[in-house]
C-alpha cells in the first residue's frame, strides 16, 4: 500500500485535533446546520486599517519578489525593538529571524537541533502541535500533566523530575493554549533556578498570546526574568493574535546566533522568505498605532468574564478564570456518565464534544486534545451575542442529559 511508504515519524503523527473539529463544522455547515463555532484559535476582528493599507503600498511600490530568508532587515530591526522595548532583551537585528507564522518558527527550532533519541519537555496542557512537531522531528515529547492543582502550570518540582541527560528542550507557552494560564514572575524564576542548574536543556518560550493578558497583570517571558538563560532561549512571537493577522502568516523570534543561523539555513531550502507583503503589513504593525492591542484586550477580558460565570452556571461544568488568551478550559467531569436526548452516553470529554456538536450545534475541542481530559476548550472570540447564544444552548444541552 502506498501509505506504508511515508516517513515514519509521519506516518505515526496525528492531524490537528483543531482543524479536525473545524472539518466537521464545515460539513455539518454544508447540510444545512447553523453552528456557533468556538473552535478556532483566532480573534475575530479584522485586521487594523493602516496594516492593511500597508500591504495594500507595498503591492502598489513593487514590493513582491522574494526577500532574504529570515526577513527584510526593517521588518527584523522592528522586531528586535519589539524585543527591547516590551520584553528587555537586548539583542540586535540580526537575531531575529522572520518565519511563515509561529508554526514555523517552533518547526525549524525543533528540527534543527533534534535528533533520534532526544527528549522534549511539553508541560500538558499543551498545544496540539508541540508532540505532533517533536514527534516528526524523530524526537520524543516527555509529557508533564500540570492539572488544575497548579494552575495548569509546570512546578520546579515537575520539572526537575522531568530532566534527563537525553533532555534537549522545555517548551513554555504563556499565556497558555488551551487555559489561558499565565506564569508570574516568581513562578518564571522558579523554573529558572531548575534551568541553571540542567545547562544542557535548550528553552523555548512560546510568547503568541502576550498581548492578551488581563486584569491588569504584567507578561513576563523567562529569558526577561533570567538574562542567563539568554544564550540557549528561543523567544517566540508573532503579529497573528495581537494584531488579527492569523491569515498573514508572520511569525517570529530571537535568541543565540548559532540557532537562528542554523534555522535560516533550514528554512532556505525548505520555504525562503515569508511572504513580503505580508512582512511589510507585520513592518506596520509593529510600527504603527498600538491602540487596537489595547482596545481587543478590553473585549476579550469581557467576554471572558461573561464566559466564565455562564460556563460555571451550567450544571456539569466547571471553569476556573484564565488570566490570558481568549479560551475557557472548563471541566466537564460532571457531565461524564450521563446519557443525551439521543441516547449518547458521555463516557469521555471527546463524547461531550462530539455530542454538543451534534445534538446542541455548538462547537468545542475536547481537553484530551491538548494533553488532560476530562475537559473542553471553548474559545470566546466571537461576539457577545453569539457567545450568550452558545452558552445558552450548552445549558439546555446540560439540562437535558439523563
């Protein structure tokens, strides 16, 4: 059979959870089916006017041929001011590299220093592709379940179990998908001190979602928190969730010069360049007014609020507050056991998803996706009215389970 011939790390990966459940929304759409969607990683505003009208000039002046591979050096001198100004890392231009979205940042970090045998640190919850990446680069995720009793965040005393000579990455993401945790400064520097003392552990931090970050809280990246972990941290952002821009696909870093070096190398025979129009676009948000980071921020911590309080009124349910991001990752443990109008026994939080989806038209991820079960992550980036909606019909669905 043809399919015995793929790669082997590939052939054992998983597709994206995510786009699984968007998949069946799409065909349930087709047959007719209105379905409020709360699957999808991505803020459901448009993309400010001055970024647009700036992909719009750099169309207009020519600017449409391949550019260097890791970036136009405006648009990477805009990143290491990024860097600087926001996160106090004091590096040049020239370690940053420009990639096609943060997916691929994480994918040419990865696969550039992995080899058979090496281990990955993925505190879980995690994001769907962290294992899947590790596991094509011929590596091995070395899962941490860090459930609710920390806050969904990994301890000093998890990781330190974690560390093995054959460890070469932990990978941090704060705020967190799917929970929306954020670490503190106290927590970062906790880690830290666990880091220092293992120097041959490689860090990636995982920033997509900083500017999203509520009640008044502060971001914190890890290399910021201990400059001496500076040389083996990879600090990964990008303009996706901050600035609506998740179709543009920019994502970027910084970090030692050995690794982008390599890095570069590995993305000029892989895709070379990301899109210059859309570097151009990143260039002018980067730049430009940052009044809609703050505007969106304000929405998205409402909406959260309304979330939270309705998701915890529903009876089976069970959400603690996230401090970042735009999801819920709320517990359904009690809804587990019971039986739905269509005779449906909930026997696992993918059978809450599935049933939700087919039985209430609306649609969620399950928890078991992202590395602990028994939960959903509902992402509220949509409009209050839709949201309401959706928490309306998750109630009845909830209300109806014998």
């Amino acid at each position: 059979m043809n399919e015995q011939r793929l790669n082997i790390h590939l052939a054992s990966a998983k597709s994206s959870a995510t786009y699984r459940v968007m998949d069946r929304v799409a065909a349930r759409r087709a047959a007719g089916a209105k379905i409020i969607s709360l699957c999808a990683g991505e803020p459901d505003f448009d993309t400010p006017t001055h970024i647009r009208a700036a992909a719009i000039s750099a169309i207009n002046n020519g600017h449409t041929r391949y550019t260097q591979v890791a970036g136009i050096r405006a648009l990477r001198e805009a990143i290491a001011d990024k860097f600087r100004r926001e996160n106090g890392l004091d590096f040049d231009w020239q370690d940053t590299i420009v990639c096609s979205g943060g997916k691929q940042v994480i994918f040419n970090a990865l696969a550039a220093t992995l080899n058979q045998g090496d281990e990955v640190i993925v505190p879980a919850p995690y994001w769907v592709s962290y294992p899947e990446i590790v596991q094509l680069c011929g590596a091995q995720s070395v899962i941490v379940p860090c459930g609710s009793e920390t806050s969904f965040k990994l301890t000093p005393q998890a990781l330190v179990a974690a560390i093995t000579p054959r460890t070469r990455w932990l990978i941090l993401n704060s705020p967190s998908n799917p929970t929306g945790a954020v670490y503190s400064h106290e927590e970062l520097a906790a880690l830290a001190e666990v880091l220092l003392a293992n120097p041959h552990v490689l860090v990636l931090s995982d920033d997509i979602y900083e500017h999203l970050i509520f009640d008044d809280a502060r971001f914190y990246t890890i290399a910021q928190v201990e400059p001496r972990l500076e040389e083996r941290t990879l600090t990964m952002n990008g303009v996706s969730k901050a600035y609506a821009m998740t179709g543009w696909r920019i994502g970027f870093a910084t970090g030692p010069r050995w690794l982008l070096e390599a890095m570069e190398k590995l993305q000029g025979q892989q895709t070379s360049g990301a899109c210059s129009i859309s570097q151009h676009a990143a260039l002018a948000a980067l730049t430009g007014p940052q009044d809609f980071i703050h505007e969106t921020r304000a929405v998205f911590e409402g909406r959260r609020n309304m979330m939270v309080q309705m998701l915890n009124d529903t009876p089976g349910l069970s959400c603690t507050v996230p401090g970042g991001a735009f999801y819920a990752f709320a517990s359904c443990e009690g809804m587990l056991g019971r039986t739905t109008p269509a005779g449906t026994l909930l026997a696992t939080d993918e059978d809450v998803a599935n049933a939700l989806l087919d039985e209430a038209n609306v649609a969620v991820v399950p928890g078991s996706a992202f590395g602990l079960a028994p939960y959903l992550r509902i992402a509220y980036a949509l409009d209050n009215d839709s949201l309401k909606q959706a928490c309306e019909a998750i109630g009845r669905f909830s209300h109806s389970l014998r």
